[in-house]
C-alpha cells in the first residue's frame, strides 16, 4: 500500500481537555505542519515500515484498515494506561459436559454372554 493510500490520523488533547482528531489525505500534507525526524525501519506492520516518524508525536500506529494515527506522548499515555487497565470478561469453563457428549460405559461381550 503506498504512502498515498492511507488517511493519517492525528490525535492531540485540545485547551479544553477533550481528545481531538485531526486527519489527513495525503502524507506531504501532514509534513506541513510537522517536523519530520526520522522514517519508521522497526514496525510489526511492514506496511507502516518506511512511513515517516515526527517530532513531538508518537507513530505510526496501525489503526484499522487503511488509516494510521499519530499521537501526542499524553494521549498516548493516557489511552495506553486506559487500555491496559480495561477488564477483560473472564470465560467460564465448563466443568461438565453437556448431556450428549457424556461417555457411555464400555460394555464386555465376555460379561455380556
């Protein structure tokens, strides 16, 4: 997937606290109003390998198909202590097994005559 088709996805808090998102068609956009600094050689997703990396914010970061998101260090913080602290809903395992999946005894044919 080239540069081009992905929307970038900036997210920074605002003044007044709340979380904003900013996004962006096209790379030389975001480029603008950003310092590059580097270009990202170490992602698990190779098709983020190569994307720039910028001054100030953390990413690229996959953030579904065809979108990447940058984020300022607090958000990243804030959303990654969020994100770990959620519960998970644990799964109950089943200590019987249902009606028909029961083994039926094993019958002798010597016993049996």
């Amino acid at each position: 997937m080239s540069q081009d088709k992905f929307v970038y996805r900036v997210v920074t808090r605002g003044t007044d606290g709340e979380i904003s998102t900013k996004e962006y068609l096209r790379i030389d956009t975001l480029e603008k109003s950003h310092t590059q600094v580097g270009i990202d050689d170490c992602s698990t997703d190779l098709a983020l390998r190569g994307l720039p990396v910028f001054q100030g914010l953390i990413g690229p970061i996959p953030d579904g198909k065809g979108f990447v998101r940058y984020e300022s260090p607090e958000v990243f913080e804030t959303l990654t202590k969020e994100w770990t602290n959620t519960k998970i809903p644990r799964r109950r395992r089943r200590t019987a097994k249902p009606e028909g999946l029961q083994a039926q005894p094993v019958r002798d044919p010597l016993l049996d005559a």
